[in-house]
C-alpha cells in the first residue's frame, strides 16, 4: 500500500494498481429519515436547493459535525471533505483559532445592531492588504453584497441596464436571477417564478469569451450600461476560466464606456490569493464583492471600492443599502482569526502548491488511461469535466449529458469516505485542514471511482 501510494507523487500513475469493483452504499438511514422530516418543514425538505442531492444518487446526507479536512454525518459515516461549505472554510472545519477568537467575543453578547471596534479591526485587516477598495461595506451574505454592488453602479452612474453572462452565478436577486434569451446580444429571461420580465429587461445577457457580443451590447445601449458584472473566476457553473486578455479587454471597454466593471469574488476572494481574482489578473475593478471567507464559515458579506464610488452609499449618498446584522461581533470575529491566517506570507504558495501537486496527479492518472476527463484548476479550487477539451470557457462548452458519468463518480467517492458537493457543475476546494495522507487517500478513491464510472 505504502509503495502504491508513493507512485501517486511520483508520476507513474498508469501504473497503480486500482480495486474496480462497486463498493456497498454507505447507510444512509438517519439521513433518510432526518430528510423525510425536514420535508414537512421546507420546500423539498432544504434550505438550499443543491442540498436535495437531486442531481446524484440517494438522499442528502445530514452532517453532525466536521473537523480538519473530515465531516460525519448523522449515520457516523467519515468523509474527507473538498466541499467546505461552499468554500469558506479554507482552514478547514472547527478551526482552532476562528472557534477560540469566536467564543472570546460571544462572551461580551452576540448582536448589537451598532457599531462595533471589531468592524474597524476586520475592515482594517481587509483595506490595508488589498489595493483594489478604499472603503467597504459588510453584509449578511454573498447575495445582499453584489445586489447592493448592483445598486450602487446604477446610482453612481445614473443607468440601469446591468449586463453579465451567460454560465455566471450573483446569487438570487432579481435583476441577476436571469439566463440568456434567443440571440448573441439579449435582454435576460427570468429563471425563476416570481421574477418580473420588468426586471429581467434591465439586464443584458451574454455568452463569456466572446468579443463581439459585448462590443454589439455597448453599440446597442449606447450610455444605457451601469455595469458589467462577471465572476472573478466563473466558479458557479463549472470553473470557466478565463483568458486574461478577455478580462482586461472587459476592463478597457467598460471604461471607454463610462460604465462601472465588478467582480463577484464570493467565491474567488481570498481564495486564489488575498487579493483574489483582481490580482490574478492584474486589473482593478471598479466594485469588487466578497463573501464566504471572511466569514470563517459564518454568514457575511462585503462590497469594496474606491472611496469616490463608495461615497454615494448612505449615510454619505443617496443609495440605500442596510442591515441589523451586517458586522455581526461573531461573524466579524470569525473574519478576523481567519484573515490573520491568510494573510501570513507563505499561506497561499503552501495551499496551492498542495492543491496544485493535488489534482495533476489526478491528471496524469486519467490521461494515463485515455479517459475523456479534465480537473480544471486555479488556486485551491478545482473541477471534475468529463471532456476532452482543454478549454472550457463558456457554458455552451459544458456537455450536459456528461452530468451522468458525475453521478456515478460522487456516489462512488462517498462509498469511499470523500465528500464533493452534490452537483457536476460544483467545484471543490481543497483547505489548509488537507494532508497528503488525506489526499492520498482521496486520490485512491478518485483513481478507483474514474475506472469505475469509465469501466460502464
């Protein structure tokens, strides 16, 4: 065992020998139970839509608790854990240091619904090592960060139309719950019930990697754009990377335009580095927003940019944005113990280089054997594809019918103790918690779950 998994750094993965057959499924019966009741309480038995494990096999599992990379749900089933709520917990579960910074502030009381000296030290913390915001605001979540972004670019330039693309992910407000209509250049068509087509007519759809359709969005409302709102890295829908002259072609038309450029870093910020997406890249963002991180793992959010802009939010300006909870004491204690971690200086080089060793062997395994499959990678974050191309860059590139061979995957690596977020457009992401004996083992299993999946 030991000799095989030493060829798993060593680059001879074709080589290792790899146990094909089905292993049982794990119990789930608390789960089932614990999720036939929670149906009588919520809408499809979640508070989350992906949470119902529609697009895998069996039930949702309930956790119970987590710790370091690991988490166990209510069954006393163990799993190596690559989704970390979301994404947040890039120090992986019940850190030490976030669950003592947290438990030190909630002595003193756990909401004040006023300012607190806390706010000041995680703002503090966050301006002085990111170049790309003067002033910021904290929310309750990733959602209220970017609707209120959208907001203020919209009275900051005096225009309504917002324009995103086709594949992003913003959250569930109305005017960015949409998805494109007919056509290269068109107005977004609700994907939910409940959101007005008024609404929708305010936002521009495009497909991402294409020139063209941008440059005929800007001709076609002409002084009619607030803003263009793109992930920092499209991580919703698949991990969409994109080229970076693509990005600061959209930073260049943007200003040629007077309209406002914001990147959704929910998911990108302080993950791919302390200064997220916009330092990958090397542009500034007019407005940038933040979530999952800097929470530690509890509920916030935050929208950044240079004071001139951030000078219109109320009480300074007329837009209106407010929140009893946002800079909750615990939340922003939470920030606070998981900011001072990051911001050490060989944080990111340590994590990535782990993340990055991580899925190239798993690469080099699939290649091996001729599989049409592809992790996609930035950072710490990563993405399972079954494809043979080396781009994907849209979410037309995204072969839905692939989503099947994913099913199999997932209930496979569950059946091996790894846990991965229950949907093939879902990333992972790999924590500082990870040690290359976990990640041994969960390259085991992923060798194991792909000649199983490729085998049918």
């Amino acid at each position: 065992m030991l000799d095989s998994l030493k060829k798993m750094f060593s680059g001879n993965e074709a080589d290792i020998p790899v146990n094909t057959g089905s292993k049982p499924d794990i119990s789930r019966v608390k789960s089932a139970e614990l999720y036939e009741k929670s149906k009588t309480y919520f809408p499809g038995g979640v508070n989350s839509p992906v949470r119902a494990f529609k697009s895998v096999y069996g039930t949702p599992l309930f956790i119970e608790k987590g710790d370091g990379c690991y988490i166990w749900d209510a069954d006393g089933n163990q799993f190596i854990d690559f989704c970390g709520s979301w994404g947040p917990l890039i120090l992986g579960h019940n850190n030490p240091k976030i669950r003592e910074k947290v438990t030190e502030v909630m002595q003193n009381g756990m909401s004040f619904g006023a300012p607190t000296a806390l706010e000041n030290e995680l703002a503090e913390l966050i301006i002085k090592n990111n170049r790309f915001v003067e002033k910021i605001r904290f929310t309750s979540s990733g959602t209220e960060a970017v609707m209120s972004a959208i907001r203020l670019a919209r009275g900051f330039t005096s225009r309504d139309k917002i324009l995103k693309f086709e594949g992003c992910y913003h959250g569930h407000s109305d005017s960015l719950l949409v998805k494109a209509g007919s056509g290269l250049v068109t107005f977004g068509e609700t994907s939910s019930a409940g959101v007005p087509k008024s609404f929708a007519e305010e936002t521009i759809v495009v497909p991402l990697n294409d020139k063209t359709a941008i440059e005929q969005a800007f001709a076609q409302f002409k002084d009619q754009i607030a803003a263009v709102i793109i992930e920092g890295i499209p991580a919703n829908n698949g991990l969409i990377i994109q080229d970076e002259e693509y990005i600061h072609f959209l930073r260049k038309i943007c200003t040629d335009n007077g309209s406002l450029l914001i990147f959704d870093e929910v998911i990108t910020g302080f993950r791919v580095g302390f200064e997220g997406a916009a330092a990958h890249y090397g542009i500034t963002p007019d407005i940038v927003t933040y979530g999952k991180i800097i929470g530690g793992g509890l509920p916030v959010g935050m929208y950044g940019a240079r004071a001139e802009i951030m000078a219109h939010i109320s009480p300074d300006g007329g837009v209106y944005q407010a929140g009893t909870l946002s800079g909750n004491p615990v939340a922003m204690a939470a920030g606070i113990a998981t900011l001072t971690e990051l911001n050490k200086s060989s944080f990111y080089k340590d994590l990535n280089t782990k993340a990055q060793e991580f899925v190239a062997s798993i690469q080099r395994f699939a290649t091996a054997r001729n599989y049409k499959f592809k992790v996609f990678t930035i950072g710490s974050i990563f993405w399972f594809a079954f494809t043979d191309k080396d781009k994907i860059q849209s979410a037309d590139d995204i072969d839905a019918s692939s989503m099947e061979k994913f099913k199999i995957m997932h209930r496979e690596l569950l059946n091996r103790g790894i846990y991965l977020g229950p949907s093939g457009y879902e990333v992972g992401f790999v924590s500082s918690a990870h040690t290359k004996i976990e990640l041994e083992k969960a390259k085991r299993a992923i060798f194991e779950a792909l000649d199983l999946v490729f085998k049918k």
